[in-house]
C-alpha cells in the first residue's frame, strides 16, 4: 500500500492525516498514521481532493490547431484539475452514437486526467440512443460548434433525460432578446446578448423542466441565478466571477453569455461566497491569438481557463474572501455529484485524486507555465496558488509544479 501524508481536507476540516492508497488507486483507509511499501510525506501542505471541472471544450477531434485532449488535460493536471466533462462541440460533433463512439477511440489514451464525455442530442430520439454519454448538453443560443436547439426540441429532451436519469447542462440564453446590431467591444456585447436573455432562457427550462436532472451552465449575473428553479444546480465561470466590461481585454474578453458589469460581478461573487452557486467551472474553450484578434464582431467567443480555475480561487481562499470548505465543494465535491461521479471527495472508496499545495505560495500567471496550446490566458499576471504535486488515482501527475506522466486518464462513465 501507497501512504500519502499531509495536513489533510476530510470532511470538512484540516488535520494531519495519513492515506492509504490500494493497488486499484483508491482511498483504502484514512488514518492518523498508517504505514506501507511506500510513503510520501507531504508534512504541513494541504491535501485536498482534485478538482472536477464539469465544463471544458479541448477542441479534440476536428479543432485541435486550438487545443487537443493530450495538452488540454495536462493544463489542467497542472491547476490541480484531475476530472474534466468535456462538452460535445467537436467535429464531427457528438450528436449520434457513432459520433460518440469516434470521439470515445479518438480520445482513448491520451488523457492526463479522467474525463467524462457530454453529447448532444438534437432531439429527443437521438436521446435515447446516446446512453453512453456522462450526460446531456443543449445550446438554446448559438455559439462555437453550431449546435443550437430547435427550442420546440426543448422540452421532449428533457423528459427523455429524465426516463434515464441522466444530467442535462444547458447554455441558457434566449435568442429573442438579443438586441440587433454588431458588438464593438466587450460593453456593446453585452448590451446585444443582455442579462434578460439569460433570465428568460432560465425561467423557461424551470417551466418544462419536468423531472429532468436540469444543470445552468454559466450564469452570469443574479436576475439568471434568482430564476434557477429549487432542486437544479447551476455553475459559475472565473471569467465571470475575477474579470468584466471594464477591463482593457477587448476580443480577448469575448465570451458567451458576455462579461457583465462590475458591479454584476460584484453581486455574482457575493452568491458564490454565500453558497448559492453549486460549482466552479472553467468553459475552458481556446481558440487562438490569431483567431482572437480580428474585428471583435468577427472574433470567436471562448476563453481558455482550466488550469487557472483552481489557482485563482486558492489564492482568494488564503486571503480570507472565501472559505476553504467552500472552495472545495464547489471545485470537487459538489460537481463530482452532479456529474455523478466518483471523485471530488476524501474518503475510503473514493479515487484517489488529491492535489498538495502550499497555500502561502502564490505567483502571478503566465500563460507560458500552462501550457496551453493556444499560447494565451485573460488572467495573465493575476495572482494563482498552484498545486505542487497531483496525484490521479494515486499516481502523481504533476511534481514541483511540473507535469510528471502522461496518458494516464480514463474515461468515466456516471454510476448509476
Ligand atoms: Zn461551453
């Protein structure tokens, strides 16, 4: 047996612990000390259980000059990310079972991290041929991939969803309340994709929601998350929650649904803090400098961000704005349950997925140290507190900050 030690996240306090890890990767026992074949000691740094991002695009197959899933999954090794679900706007994209399974060979052995794979059916009778997929996302509007929805389609998904208990993430925004016109810079677009849009796109999957497991991707502002009906869960970008209209990004900043105002994301951090947002998640979707940096009207919406997700928010954690309780269960436990997978959490039986980091080390970001393929990130220069070792089923991933091994990541399927 492996033995990790540190000052260790179970349930929800800090203590000295000793984990022991079996030769299947999972938590076998949780002990003040425990002995074995081999034994890493982390003395005082954190462990905490690896991150669960619910929402990346790594661009693999068909859009892999931005990213693909061998240097996407490693950024994401390096922010302490160990699960990712990946979204379905790939080419082709992943709307049939045959798609789905091309995706699945594409992708097979050459992840860093686990990941579970999302699809998209465009009705409901492509649903229930899509059992495989970890889970369901629809496009109310458009965006990269064309896969909006026919909005009569809606609701017929959803009840299909339901009948197999499966997740449906939803990029609500509604298209009849854009306002005409071609954006300039981050203000006129978000004047042209308004908050109403969101709101609205919101309140009408509350009413057809039906059974349906409904998840909000991406909220924006609090007129969107006050209209998130009781018993759905919803997500928030650090896109959102760290950057807005004000800041001199230009193209750089475009992304779907738009930066708000400052004081929306003021208001938007102040539910986070207070728990009224289920998770964390990056919508981590590259796209490159070059590509980024035409008109702004014709620049694609989409910014990189998996592996900044967890340093910004550690860092925010060690300065006292949000619990570490908090942060954990919005980066791990929470969307590992609404993913309903088996991460996200430090126990016996669960994977052993951790990251160990010293919180007192932080450093401004660079996009170079990411890694990202497409070279760039709207943080750079913002403070992150990266993890030092990472670990996937209790191999380590990342060492001294630096990715250690690679294609170690699997495919996961919910369990139900
Ligand atoms: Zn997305």
């Amino acid at each position: 047996m492996r033995v990790i030690r540190g000052r260790v996240f179970f349930r929800g306090q800090l203590g000295p612990l000793s984990l022991g890890i079996d030769e299947d990767g999972k938590i076998a026992a949780i002990k003040k000390t425990l002995r074995g074949d081999e034994e890493i000691d982390h003395g005082d740094l954190l462990i905490l259980p690896g991150c669960v991002d619910l929402h990346v695009h790594m661009r693999d197959p068909g859009l892999t000059h931005k990213e693909d899933f061998p240097s996407g999954t490693r950024s994401a090794a390096i922010g302490g990310v160990t699960t990712v679900g990946e979204m379905p706007n790939t080419l082709p994209p992943v709307t049939s079972r045959a798609a789905f399974e091309r995706k699945a060979s594409v992708l097979r052995g050459r992840a860093a991290i686990d990941y579970a794979l999302y699809a998209a059916p465009p009705s409901s009778d492509a649903t229930a041929t899509l059992e495989e997929a970890a889970a369901f996302k629809i496009y109310m509007a458009e965006s990269t991939g064309g896969l909006q929805m026919n909005p009569a389609n809606v609701g017929a998904v959803l009840v299909e969803a339901a009948s197999q208990g499966k997740l449906v993430a939803v990029h609500a925004e509604d298209p009849e309340k854009f306002l005409a016109g071609k954006p300039r810079d981050l203000p006129s677009h978000a004047s042209i994709r308004p908050k109403e849009a969101e709101a609205s796109a919101v309140s009408t999957l509350g009413k057809i929601r039906g059974s349906a497991k409904l998840h909000i991707a991406h909220v924006t502002c609090i007129e969107a998350l006050d209209a998130v009906p009781i018993g759905a869960t919803c997500e928030v970008t650090p896109h959102h929650l760290f950057l807005d209209v004000s800041k001199p990004l230009g193209s750089h900043g475009k992304v779907n649904p738009p930066l708000r105002s400052p004081q929306d994301r003021d208001a938007l951090w102040s539910a986070f803090r207070n728990g009224r947002i289920d998770a964390v998640a990056s919508d981590h979707a590259p796209h490159t400098l070059e590509e980024k940096d035409g008109p702004f009207d014709e620049s694609p919406a989409g910014v990189p961000g998996v592996a900044t997700s967890f340093p910004l928010l550690m860092r925010r954690a060690r300065a006292g704005e949000i619990s570490l309780p908090r942060l954990v269960a919005s980066m791990a436990s929470r969307p590992a349950e609404i993913l309903g997978v088996p991460k996200g959490l430090i126990e016996v039986g669960r994977d052993a997925d951790l990251i160990a980091l010293d919180p007192r080390q932080s450093e401004p970001i660079r996009a170079k140290r990411l890694r990202y393929k497409c070279g760039w990130t709207p943080f750079e220069g913002m403070e992150g507190c990266f993890p030092r070792t990472v670990y996937l089923r209790g191999d380590a991933i990342v060492e001294d900050g630096e990715p250690a091994t690679d294609h170690r990541g699997r495919l996961i399927r919910p369990l139900s």
